[in-house]
C-alpha cells in the first residue's frame, strides 16, 4: 500500500493531467508483453504486437508497433477518465476529485491510501500531485521516488463499461435528432438522467439512445459509484465538431 499524506497546500496544488504520458505508456505496456497471461483488456493488443514484432526484436521498432498504432485508443482512455475526474471535482470539489478514485484509491483526508506494489509512504511537502490515468496501467498505483521531480501518480484509467465495437451497422444506427442531441450534451461527462432532463426524454429511451452511441465508438460509459457518466469519445467529439462546421 502507497500512502500520500497531503497538506492544505498540497491539495491546492493537486491536478489531473491533460494528456497520456508516452514514457509511461511504453514501459507499461512492455510489462505486459512480458507476460505469459495478460489482463482482458489488453489480451488482443498482446496477441497482435507478439506476432507482428522481429526476431531479434530492435528496441527502437517496439513503441512503432507496440504502441503508436494504439495512441487513439490510449488517448480516448485518458480522456474519458479525465473527463470523469473533472465531473467529480466540480462536484465535491478536490474531496470529491480523491474520492472519485476507488477502488484503486482510498481517500482518508489527510492521507490518499493507493493499492501499489510498493509498501510506503510518501510526504507531499506542499508540491501537490499530478495524477495521470494510463491506459495500460493496470491495478495498482505507481509514484517514482524522485526527490528533486514534482510528484506523479501513474494509475488506471477509469474503464467503460463495454468497449464500444466499432462497426457499419452500428453506424447506420445513429439517425435522429434525438442521438444527436445526447451526444452534443455528452461532452461534459453526465448521468442518464441529466442527459434525459437536456434533450427532453424519458429515462428508458435515453437509456436504449445510449446503446446505440456505445457500439458506435461515440461515446464511453464510466462507472462512479453507484451510478455512471456518459462522454463521448474522440470520435463522437469529431462528429459534433464536423457536423458544427457544416452550418
């Protein structure tokens, strides 16, 4: 267990950051690689890269194969979390932002208890945190013991709750002015109902709209807590925007 002890100035000096980490996603996702049996989430991502890299394998062909080919889904990953950690700190303010991270995370104020491989504590002193999701982080919390860097916690990007399949006939399914309009609300991350009370449905037809959004890559669902937010995805997001520059 990784133990972060926060003072009052550190918690002003918190941050979610804004975009994946390179470094990070690399080393990661070759700890995957790594391994005989690998997580779901990443089982077709490790049978595709093991058969497409050389023997020998180069060190410099790995992040061409391994991972730049995958950035937009990292990217999407990173973003839908943010998108949900930015819901809970305009919510609960930065209370809300810690607590939004179970269950890879406690928050006990003063104190953020985060599953790690590592057992030890580590004292802020007033620097804050930057908290990076990752898409091929997976399961516990990494912070770097490095003095003189700011402080980052590398930790799981927040998981929809079915990858969206991507495909013509789910496509053919987005007609409407009433998909249309969830997806421009979704892009701040929002519950069922408050996209029901935007675009002015019962809570069953946004329900069956979201679905629909879902298997066409246009928008990811996260759970939180007891209940989920909808946001779209960086595809749903070039949609809106390309469907805006038509007017």
């Amino acid at each position: 267990m990784l133990r972060i002890h926060f003072t009052d100035t550190d918690l002003l000096n918190t941050r979610v950051a804004t975009a994946p980490d390179p470094g990070w996603e690399l080393v990661l996702s070759l700890r995957h690689l790594r391994r005989r049996v690998v997580p779901p989430r990443y089982a077709d991502w490790h049978r595709d890269v093991l058969a497409r890299l050389p023997h020998p394998r180069p060190a410099e062909a790995y992040r061409e194969i391994a991972v730049d080919p995958y950035w937009e889904d990292i990217r999407s990953s990173v973003d839908g979390d943010r998108a949900l950690r930015i819901r809970a700190l305009l919510d609960g303010g930065v209370n809300g932002l810690l607590r939004s991270y179970v269950p890879t995370m406690r928050w006990v104020p003063p104190t953020l208890h985060v599953r790690s491989a590592l057992d030890r504590d580590c004292d802020l002193r007033g620097r804050g945190l930057v908290l990076q999701p990752s898409y091929f982080c997976h399961g516990v919390g990494h912070l770097p013991e490095d003095p003189g860097a700011p402080p980052v916690l590398v930790h799981p990007a927040a998981q929809p709750q079915s990858e969206p399949p991507p495909g013509d006939k789910a496509l053919a399914r987005l007609m409407g002015a009433t998909r249309a309009g969830i997806l421009i609300a979704a892009g701040t991350a929002c519950t069922a109902g408050e996209l029901a009370r935007r675009v002015g449905v019962s809570a069953p037809t946004v329900s069956h709209h979201l679905s629909a959004l879902r298997d066409a890559g246009l928008l990811r669902t996260v759970p939180l807590g007891t209940t989920a937010l909808h946001v779209r995805t960086r595809t749903g997001s070039a949609l809106v925007n390309s469907s805006c520059a038509f007017r």
